[in-house]
C-alpha cells in the first residue's frame, strides 16, 4: 500500500479548516501534518513539515497579501520557494478571473477547485492526487462557465458552439488534468476513441495536439479566455 501523501490545510475558519482534515484523512490516502488559519501559517508549516500537497482557502484575511487572493498569492510562493509541493486552491468563485490568477504563471502542479468540491471525496482526492503528481486541475464547473459564455459572445461563430456534446464532455475532463486513459475510464469509452475526441477537438479550436497534460490545461484555458 503507497504511503499517505503529507497535506497542510490552510483555512481561517476553523470549524471548516478541521473538517476538511477529518474528511481527508477518513480516506487513509492523506495525512495532514498541520492545519493553519492564514497564508503566514502556511508559508511557516509548509518550511517545517515538507509536505507533499497543500490545500488552501483562496481567502484568508489578514497579513500583508492581497486582499482576496491571499490564497493564491501563498500557493505561488508555495511552489516558487517548493516546487514540488502541489497546491490546491479551494473558491467559493466560480469566475474565471480567479482561475486565470491562479494559472497565469504556469499550470503545473496547481488545481482550482470550486468550495463544493470539498463535499465529493472522490473529486478532491483526485486533484490532490493530480497536483501531487505535477499535473493540474481546474473545476469542470468553472470552464462549463467559460464555454457558455464564450458560446454567447462569440455566437453561432464560435468554435466551441461546433462541438458535439460528447467532444465538451471530453474537453471537461481533459480540463480536469486527466489523461487519455483517465477520460475514457471516466466516460467508460476505448483509448482510441478518446483520442479520436481529443484530436477532433483541437482541431475544431484551433489548438495543436499535446500528450502532456499541463499544457492541455493551459491550451483550454487560453483558448477559453480569448
């Protein structure tokens, strides 16, 4: 059985912070080493502890961060200072502008998880597990927000607006980080079949194919920002 991964929790609620380690430890693939209030805490836990992943609240009031992305400012210094510590950032912000924030120095080893996230196991542990591993992970929910407003701006014109619904349910869990093999196991189809998707898929958007998954991220994410 593979060692737990070492997790900080950062979160200045407290009865949020404690319950998000309750839940990740009930699953035995974690173990959180230091759960905090703010992105100082973090910072200092992460120097002591060394761990393998960090979660964290996108807001932490509070020090000398920016107001609203103390978060995110404390995951980039997190992986400027540790580049292999993964950090997932947990928002209660469905807008893309955070997600954008949090991408805009690179995608490997970070995740942007809606706060809902939090309620399915599954999920969290799965990003937690992507970022562990240097991949990237942003919520389906939020770049299902991106489609459609991108659908509407850019009318009956748009690429996206060419997609089949089986190609956006692709391009939502190649946003995910997933790998070929990972989506057809999500979406029980054949690794040609995914691949014949994802092919079909970039070249509706204009993207160039890429088997490497930060960069599949980044490429939807900056398509889907244009």
């Amino acid at each position: 059985m593979a060692e737990p991964l070492r997790m900080v929790v950062a979160d200045d609620h407290y009865l949020v912070r404690e319950g998000t380690r309750r839940l990740l430890e009930t699953s035995g693939r974690v173990e959180v080493v230091a759960a905090v209030g703010n992105a100082d805490e973090l910072l200092d836990a992460v120097r002591r502890f060394s761990p393998d992943v960090v979660v964290t609240d996108i807001r932490m009031p509070g020090g000398g961060w920016r107001a609203g992305f103390e978060g995110i400012d404390a995951a980039h210094a997190v992986r400027s200072a540790f580049p292999g510590v993964g950090v997932v950032v947990l928002s209660q912000f469905g807008d893309a502008l955070y997600a954008f924030e949090l991408f805009k120095k690179g995608t490997e080893g970070f995740a942007y998880l809606l706060k809902d996230r939090v309620g399915d196991l599954d999920e969290l542990l799965g990003a937690i597990t992507a970022v562990a591993e240097g991949g990237s992970v942003i919520d389906p929910k939020v770049v299902e927000g991106l489609m459609s407003r991108r659908e509407v701006r850019g009318g009956g014109g748009s690429p996206l607006g060419s997609l089949t619904e089986r190609e956006r349910e692709v391009l939502r869990e190649m946003a995910r980080g997933r790998s070929n093999p990972a989506i057809g196991r999500a979406m029980h189809l054949s690794l040609s079949s995914v691949e014949k998707h994802v092919n079909v898929i970039f070249s509706k958007l204009g993207l160039e194919n890429t088997g490497d998954v930060n960069r599949r991220v980044a490429a939807v994410l900056a398509y889907l920002e244009g």
